[in-house]
C-alpha cells in the first residue's frame, strides 16, 4: 500500500480532492488515462457561479465559491482568475419580475446581489440589445481557467498515467495488468464513472462552446440569461441558452447548449447555429465577430441534478464524486471538503446528506 488515498480521475473533482487530502498530510495518488484536467474540465467555461436551483445547490456553489475565494491569493497567473461577477439578463418584464425574490433569496443567505434596472443593465453592458427589461447582478462570482487550475491543485500528488480497468474495494487494476491499493479510493472519474459502474444512475450530457477572435470590451461581466435554468435544469433532450464569459484574452467564450442521448462527442454545426442564434439576440454584434474554435464536452449529469458525493455502497474504502453536471468547476472545492469530512466522521460546514450516493436505490447496498 503506497498510498493513503487513490484517485480515479484527474478532472477538477480528483484534483481538488487531491489537494484537501495532501492538506492533511495524507500520500495521494491520482490515476489519470488522459492529462490531468483533460476530460470535461477542459471543455467547460470556467465560471464559478452561485446557482439556487435547490437549497442544497445553493449550499454546495456558495460553500465552494467561498473556497474557491480563500484560495485566491495562491492562485497561478495560469488559472487567468478574474472576478467578472454574474449578471442574469432580464429578457422581459416577466423575467423581470422574478429578479426581486432572487434578490432576497441570495442576500437572505448572506450572498451579495444586486438588482439592475433597464438603465443600469445598459450602463454595465452597453453592447446588449436594446429593450431588456433588467438584471441581477452577483458581483462577487468569478472566472478561472479549469484545467490550468486542475494541473495547479494537483501538484504534489503523485500522479500515475493510465487506464484503470476494474476496481474492487479500494483496489484498481489498471489496462497493464499493475494492482494499486489505498486505504480511501476516490472515484471521481465524471461522466466516465458508469463505464466501470454501469448502474450509477449519471448519464453524459454533452454541450458545445464556441471562442471568438479578440475584441475586448464587448462585454464585461459572465452573462446569462435569466431563462438558463430552464435549459440547465429541464430535461428536454436538446436545449440552448446564452451564456456568454470575456476571456482575459479579450475573447468571448459563447455557450451553451445540452443534449441528452448523443452518442458521439463531434462538434454539431446545428447546435453551433442554434446557440450563436440564442446569443446573438442577447448580443448582436456577435453575429460580426469570428469565431475561431468549438468544441464539445460531456457533462455527467443526475437526475435530481445534485452530483454524487460520499460512500458507494457497503464498501468500505470506495467514495463518489461525480455527477456535478455543469456546475463541477465551481463545486469542485467543496465536493473534496466534504469527503475529507466524510472519511474522517468529522462535521462538515454544510449538510452533507442531500450529495450522498445513498439517496439513489442503486448506491445502496
Ligand atoms: C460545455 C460545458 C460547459 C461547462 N461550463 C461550466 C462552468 O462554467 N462552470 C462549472 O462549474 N462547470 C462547468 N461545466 C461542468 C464541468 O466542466 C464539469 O462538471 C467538471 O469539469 C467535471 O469534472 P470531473 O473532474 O468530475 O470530470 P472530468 O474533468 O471529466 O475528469 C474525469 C477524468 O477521469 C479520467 N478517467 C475516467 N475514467 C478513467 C479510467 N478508467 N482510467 C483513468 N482515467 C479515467 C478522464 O480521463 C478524466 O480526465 C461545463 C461542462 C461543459 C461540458
């Protein structure tokens, strides 16, 4: 046993459990097939948001922003950290009206937040078409690059290259026939998770994002539509939404879509259409920049749409976390905190009962 705790998975999640563990002077060993942060950690935006779809998403992103935020003064130039602040376009006034509760919601809950008349929508975003009803702004929201990130808070793990085929208590056997062991292993293999599990109920989710040339100053704040949970959290099987984020580059970082059940990860120019059309209504001007790179990625997505995180099964030494669907950069920080706490039995600052795998049939026993 050269190890304390093992790793399946070099995504945002396995590295963020690296470092919380190496904290506690633990010996850690990540076991990643690809380069650490590669996997859907590469394709996501980045933005570190507090959501308040649930309680217990609202728990887990403003947790995980509030750590995310300790750990600024450390941060790499590479993880291009930028607090660019959240603003939720008002598309109409109906949307408009929902802004006030949200606004008590978060501040309630000791998270600042702003409402943004028409006026003051346009002064902070003059590049927006005209006749948006409003915003909600959350200032304090950031922006980071992930798999620099991932690379940065594994350092000092001792990280393995290769395939795990088969995992059996706290045990892997990797593609070349090599046994590893630990004492704790973490499965935080993301969307990948039911090719070794097949009946871990997280099923992928893919989404395109689009990057244009530089033009700095089009936009200053992560911008989003107010109907993005809609998209985010419905479960139509194709859906688009605007979600734009100003890159430090002066690119603009143009998502999102969600598709279930495709079956191949190549980039599909319809989606690409659809959602440069759901952005440009937001941001006309889009439609005469260049957009020089798409790609796609998986999300691994629950259906209560809260990620896995604790004890699978019975078994001992074996923990999940995975299931963060589009929201594992910014909970990536939080999921690590609580297996620590988990693993020790020792109290957590948040409720650990509405992430644990037990809450699904399949996790149990
Ligand atoms: C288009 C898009 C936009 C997104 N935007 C945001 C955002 O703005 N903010 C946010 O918070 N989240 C966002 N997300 C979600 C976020 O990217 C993911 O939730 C997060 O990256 C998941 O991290 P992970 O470590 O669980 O998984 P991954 O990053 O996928 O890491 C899992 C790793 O495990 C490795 N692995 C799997 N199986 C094996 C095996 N058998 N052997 C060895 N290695 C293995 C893989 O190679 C992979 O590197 C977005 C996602 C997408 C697709």
């Amino acid at each position: 046993m050269t190890s304390d705790v093992l790793i399946l998975g070099g995504g945002i999640v396995g590295a963020a459990c690296a470092r919380a563990f190496l904290k506690q002077g633990l010996k850690v060993t990540i076991i990643e097939r690809e380069l650490i942060g590669g996997g859907a950690t590469a394709a996501g935006m980045g933005h570190i948001v507090v959501m308040d779809d649930s309680e217990a998403q609202f728990a887990l992103t403003k947790r995980s922003r509030d750590l995310w935020d300790q750990l600024v003064p450390e941060l790499p130039s590479s993880v291009e950290f930028e607090r660019r602040g959240t603003l939720w376009v008002a598309a109409d006034q109906q949307e408009f009206n929902a802004v006030s509760p949200k606004l008590s919601y978060y501040n309630s809950r000791h998270v600042s937040a702003q409402l943004l008349s028409a006026q003051t929508l346009y002064d902070a975003e003059p590049h927006l078409r005209e006749g948006f009803a409003g915003g909600f702004l959350v200032p304090d929201d950031s922006v980071i690059y992930a798999p620099c990130a991932a690379a940065w808070l594994a350092q000092g793990a001792n990280i393995i290259q290769a395939d795990v085929k088969t995992i059996d208590d706290g045990k892997v056997t990797l593609a070349i026939g090599e046994q590893h062991k630990a004492a704790n292993l973490i499965i935080a293999s993301g969307h990948y998770v039911t090719q070794l599990f097949s009946t871990i109920p997280v099923k992928p989710r893919k989404g395109h994002l689009a990057i244009t040339d530089r033009y700095p100053g089009q936009v200053r704040h992560q911008l989003i539509e107010l109907g993005y949970l809609k998209s985010a959290h419905g479960d139509s099987t194709e859906s688009v939404a605007f979600n734009v984020q100003p890159r430090k580059t002066g690119q603009l970082l143009i998502g999102s879509s969600r598709q279930f059940g495709a079956d191949h990860s190549a980039v599909e120019p319809h989606m690409i259409s659809k959602m440069l059309a759901r952005a440009a209504q937001y941001l006309p001007n889009i439609l005469n920049m260049s957009i020089i790179r798409t790609w796609t990625g998986f999300r691994a997505a629950t259906t209560d749409k809260l990620p896995l995180v604790g004890r699978y099964r019975n078994a001992d030494r074996t923990w999940l976390a995975t299931g963060h669907e589009g929201l594992g950069i910014t909970t990536a920080m939080a999921t690590a905190e609580l297996l620590t706490h988990l693993i020790a039995k020792t109290k957590a600052p948040i409720d650990p009962t509405p992430y644990l795998p037990e809450r699904f049939p399949q996790c149990r026993t």
